[in-house]
C-alpha cells in the first residue's frame, strides 16, 4: 500500500522537539502542543524511539492513547532499542552532537538486525500505548550518524530490518515501510534494489527551500519512476527557516543566515510568510505526500496550518526563480 493513500492529509506532526530536542521541555507543554495539533485537525504522528531515548514516544502516546484509534495514522522508526541502562556521559551521535542530552537518561542500542527491529517494534507500542502501528520507518541508516561506516550499517539493515519490515507488511501487522533519514543515498541505494520494496520514504532536511538541488537530481526522479512517495521531515530546516537559528541540528553558518535573510525580504515583499513559502515548497513536488514540521509550543500548531492554507502570489514564486533561490528543476506551486 502507497504511503500516500494512507495518510489522512497533507499536514502531519513530527515528535522529535518533544524527545527535548536542544532544551528541556516541560510535559504540559509537550501535551498541549500534541492536543493543539489534534484540535486543528492533525492526523499523522510521526514518532522514534532516538526522540529522547524513548521520550517522545511516551508522551505521544499518553495523548494518543486517548483517541480513537482507527482516527490517525501513526509512524514510528527502528534503528534504536532503548535499554534500562542509563547513560553516565553524554552520548556521541555523530554529525548530531547533544542532540537529546535533555532525554530520558536511557542508553540506546543502534542495531538494525532482524531481532533488534522486533524488539523496537515491541517497545515502542508499549511506550504508545496501542496495539498496532501504521508505518514504520527504518532510521538514520547513513552518513550522518556513521560516516564511513554508513554501508556496512545500510547491509545490516537490508538482511534484518527490510525483511522483518516486508514480513510484518505481507502478514498485514503493518501497513506500509520505508526509510527515515537525513541523507539521499541510502533510499537511491535502497531502490536500486530488485527486493525488498519499500512503501515510501521519510527524507529530513533534504527537500526544503534551502536544500534540495541533491534529492532532485537522483533520487526524486527514482522515486515517481518506481511510485514510491516522500514525507518530507524539517521542511523548516532544523529551525532556521522558522525564526530559529539552527540549521542541520546545529548553529546556522552565515551562508545560511544570509540565504535566509534573502527569502525572508522576498517574502516581506509579497505579504506572505516565510513558513508559508517553506511548506508550500516542499509540498509543490509530485513525490511529496506530506510535510511533517515539529514543535513544541501550541502555538506553531496555527501558524503551520495557517501556512499552509496561505494564498501565495504566483509573482512570488516567479521572483524566487528569477533571484535564484531555488533551483531552475524544482517544480513550484501554480507552475512558476
């Protein structure tokens, strides 16, 4: 089953700020962000086990475990089994650095074999709080958090998670699976692949308004040939895009901050808002089924809704290619 016909609408929820993501946050903050997120009509929640060792999870499914549970479509990852053990030093994740030092204490076992993707499926339905799960995605199996190593843990993953993964979808525990990931090249490598078949992908910070010349010369075109549809996680670019300052999980460069500073005065110069620009990118591509930006206050619920029912001039999306501030492939809303 096609990712896209099973997600309820275009708008979803990614959980990770609530893993306490770069700070802290209070657990009445994190659930009237999760319950604001359903009053304006959310029904796709995306969620992992890394997302503060276990953190996340929980709190969504205390809000979830309350809802009816055939009216959302819930999402989470394998890649991580959260042990009893806790951690005595700030783990290292990579490019990621501290990325969920205000977590859950718990130290993470990185495995993608057959018996660690069961495991992850088991606890991550206790930690939901529910019987089933609707899409599961197979996590960070690339550059970012393995460097050279990336191949060697993509090859683990291909003889353990991908087969649990076909084998739960055939049997109709699942309804559908893919890859989660901040890199290109694990879904090119993936579907190159004559078996197994992924559903879909999960793609982070790589089909935004900032970045996302790679995954249009490769991969995207890959991906409408063989009908396998993109969610597109941190359409807001780690933040930057959205009045932050972090871009690729970490303090923004320069560069960055300048190309931002350029939307932003084209935005200003066509009334629109600048979330509404980055949302509405990343949704105008053909693969794209649906963006999932995160929060962790009640209120980015409204504006990311408001965004994205935003009427955005067609002059805007004309000035954006003419300055060059996307790429002349990328396909833009109305045409541009």
């Amino acid at each position: 089953m096609g990712i896209r016909s099973l997600l309820p609408g275009r708008l979803g929820f990614g959980t990770a700020p609530l893993g306490n993501m770069f700070r802290a946050i209070p657990d009445e903050e994190a659930r009237a962000t999760l319950e604001a997120a359903w009053d304006h009509g959310v029904r796709y929640f995306d969620t992992a086990p890394f997302y503060g060792s276990g953190l996340a999870e929980e709190r969504l499914g205390q809000v979830l475990s309350a809802k009816p549970r055939d009216s959302y479509v819930l999402s989470t990852k394998v890649g991580r089994v959260v042990l009893d053990e806790h951690e005595s030093t700030t783990p290292d994740f990579g490019e990621k650095g501290g990325l969920f030092e205000h977590g859950n204490p718990n130290k993470l076992l990185h495995e993608w074999t057959a018996d660690a993707t069961e495991r992850s499926i088991e606890q991550s339905l206790k930690r939901l709080g529910t019987d089933r799960l609707d899409i599961v995605w197979v996590h960070d199996i690339a550059q970012d958090f393995h460097g050279d190593q990336w191949i060697q843990k993509f090859e683990e993953a291909r003889t353990g998670a991908f087969r649990v993964l076909s084998r739960l979808r055939e049997e109709g525990v699942i309804k559908a699976w893919g890859l989660g990931v901040n890199k290109t090249e694990p879904v090119e490598l993936t579907l190159a692949l004559d078996e197994p078949r992924p559903d879909g992908f999960l793609l982070a910070g790589r089909y935004t308004l900032l970045d996302h010349e790679h995954a249009l010369t490769r991969l995207l075109p890959m991906a409408q040939e063989q009908g396998v549809d993109m969610v597109v996680g941190g359409p807001y670019s780690s933040g930057v895009l959205a009045g932050g300052t972090h871009f690729e999980y970490q303090e923004a460069p320069p560069a960055v901050i300048e190309r931002v500073g350029r939307l932003k005065a084209l935005t200003e110069k066509h009334g629109i808002g600048i979330k509404s620009a980055a949302l509405q990118f990343s949704l105008a591509h053909p693969a794209t089924a649906a963006v999932i930006p995160g929060a962790t206050r009640p209120g980015r619920i409204a504006e990311d809704a408001a965004a994205l029912a935003e009427q955005t001039p067609a002059a805007f999306w004309s000035d954006l290619r003419a300055e060059g501030l996307v790429s002349p492939a990328a396909p833009l809303p109305g045409n541009a």
